[in-house]
C-alpha cells in the first residue's frame, strides 16, 4: 500500500488532560495523575492508578468508557466543523480492550452502539467496525482505513481507542495476575484509563475539505508476536521487529532514520525485553534509542494507546518542538498483535494555540 494518508484532526481524554491539546501538554511538561484510588490492594492500602478526574470514582464499565469516547469524538468532530463540509462516506474504526473480567461482548456491543448514537447525534452517519483490539489496535485500524482510502480515496476515516482497567473485575484480575504496580510486584503497571481519536483522509480530500495537514502516515504495519508475556522464554521481539521493518520499508536510511519513538513501556519486564531486542535487530532505523514513555504519567491506557501516542507525535510537530520530522509509535497487545507507524512532519507545520 503506497497511497499516504494525512492525518487532519485529533481528539483525546486522559487522565492529565480533557482535550488533545492539552494532555500532549501535561505529558511534555511531566505532570502526573497517579493517586490513590478507592479500592483497596490484599494489604489494605489504597490501590495507585491514574483516573479521569471528572468521573466518579465509584463508577465504573460503560459509565466510564462512554464519556471518554465521547469527549475525544466530540473534540473531532469540532475540529471537522472548521472545513468544507464532507459529502462522502465516513468510517469509524474503534479500538477496544481485549477480552478481559471486566470487559465482555456485551459492553462491545454497547460501545458500537454508544459510538453510532454520538456520531448521528452530530449529522455524521458512519460505518463502525471493530478494527482491533488492545494497545496495537489502532495501528491494526489504520491499515484497515488505508485499504478503505485506496479503494475510495473521498472517504473519511475515525480512528478511536478508548479503555479503562477502572473496574472491580477487572482490578481483581490484574491483582491475580500480579500485573498491578504495588508493594511486592516487581514489574507491575499503573492502570489508567483515556480515549484519542484522530481522522485521516487522501491528501487530494483533505485539500478538497480545507483542513490541515497534521501529520502524514509514512508507513503503519502489524505483526503477530508468538512469544506472549507468560512465555518462559520471555520475548526475542521478533513480531515487534517485523511491524517496524514494515512500517519504516520506504525510508532511506541511515539519512531518514526515525527522530522519536513513543512506546507503551509501562513497568512491566516483558515490555522493556522486547523493546531492547527490537532495538537492536533494527538499529540502522533509530536516529536515537530514547523513547517517549508515558504510561508513568497518564497510566497504562490500554486499548487507547496507539491513538493517544500518534496524538503526542502530533502535538510535537505542530508546537515545533518534535526532535526532527519522523516518529515512531510502537506498541504491543497481549494477545500477540504488534504495531508499528511511521508518522512524518507535515511540510508546512500550522502552530496553534
């Protein structure tokens, strides 16, 4: 697939911020929402996560996950407002948790549902799918909106990720699974919650929609990772490696290495390992190994990582302070799915407030 999609707005709602702008900003400045929050782990002290502040504390499942995806579909749908109005077929591709205590096929059914009412709600009439689920999902959903943008280049394309791990069930399992970050876990995770959205069209529909170009998508690739995170062998990042060698195919390197990468690091052992091997089965790609983790501030959002990465990718380039023109966004689900996207600086960056 050569047809370059352009990315032309950005929604989000995280634990440190309401808007896109403004959770790009917390994490670039280090703000944090990790607190106490009311559940308690086997010792008796409150259980740390990272939580939107807006919503109930006691709350849970459909009722934290609705207005999530809600506020960063709103937000797009907004910045939409600002063009010439779209006359061709629209397509949402959701992200979603994998299966999970928690999380079950009833609460898919209701979030397609949920996302189909929001969208009628704002006179956009759109198509939703299940693109992919998990942190990799929405990398997944763009390879998907590259098929469809090929196939009917006036199409538009919703790419949204929404979860939350802010569930009772889901808290317990994790516990379980000695996932959670808390006394006597070595490489536990935070759990946080967020949803992002961005939209991406042709470059001749987005001239044609006077909307501006935020990002070009160079190359976005998924893999499936056989080793998973209970192998005994630990991760050989041999999936990772494959989606970044995909996604970064049209670069010439070493002059067009990557800039900055963003990664869903977020405490946990298996993660790190297969970074590092990815690493270095792909170092003439990398200008530099540092990496944007910010699982430390905002938690581990899960299934609203990889859209919420391309945002903070986003951010940086429309501020001007982006390292150079590309970034990477890697990503891995724990049911083996791995992606990588390879977004570059538009040539003309738009600085906004």
């Amino acid at each position: 697939m050569t047809d370059a999609l352009e990315i032309v707005a950005i929604g989000a709602r995280t634990p440190v911020g309401h808007t896109a702008t403004s959770s790009a900003a917390a994490i670039r400045a280090g703000i944090s929402r990790c607190s106490e929050f009311p559940f308690a782990t086997p010792d008796g002290t409150p259980l740390v996560v990272a939580a939107d502040s807006r919503i109930d504390p006691l709350l849970e499942g459909q009722a934290r996950l609705e207005p999530l995806l809600a506020s960063a579909l709103a937000e797009v749908a907004q910045e939409l407002a600002h063009g010439t109005p779209h006359q061709g077929a629209t397509h949402l591709l959701l992200a979603l948790p994998e299966p999970r205590p928690g999380f079950t096929r009833r609460d898919v059914a209701e979030l397609v549902d949920f996302a189909s009412t929001c969208l009628r709600r704002w006179d956009t009439p759109a198509e939703v799918h299940i693109a992919g689920l998990g942190h990799a999902g929405a990398l997944q959903a763009l390879e998907q909106a590259q098929q469809l943008v090929h196939a009917d280049p006036n199409a538009l394309c919703w790419i949204a990720g929404v979860d939350s791990y802010l569930h009772a069930d889901t808290l317990l399992w994790l516990e379980s699974e000695r996932r959670c970050a808390m006394a006597g876990v070595r490489s536990g995770f935070i759990p946080g919650e967020g949803a992002g959205c961005l939209v991406v069209t042709s470059a001749e529909s987005r001239r044609r929609l006077r909307l501006p170009s935020l990002g070009t998508i160079r190359g976005v690739k998924t893999a499936q990772e056989s080793r998973l995170r209970g192998s005994e062998a630990g991760s050989f990042g041999v999936g990772m490696t494959r989606a970044v060698e995909g996604a970064t195919a049209s670069l010439r390197l070493p002059d067009d290495g990557v800039d900055a990468a963003y990664t869903d690091i977020n405490g946990e052992r298996y993660r790190s390992e297969e970074w590092g091997f990815m690493a270095m089965r792909t170092a003439g790609v990398w200008k530099t190994l540092q990496y944007e983790a910010p699982a430390d501030r905002w938690g581990d959002v899960g299934a609203a990582f990889a859209s919420l990465a391309t945002i903070l990718a986003v951010q940086s380039f429309r501020r001007n302070y982006a390292r150079g023109p590309r970034a990477m966004i890697t990503a891995g689900s724990d049911g083996g799915l791995r992606g990588a996207l390879l977004l570059q600086r538009p040539a003309a960056p738009r600085i906004t407030a």
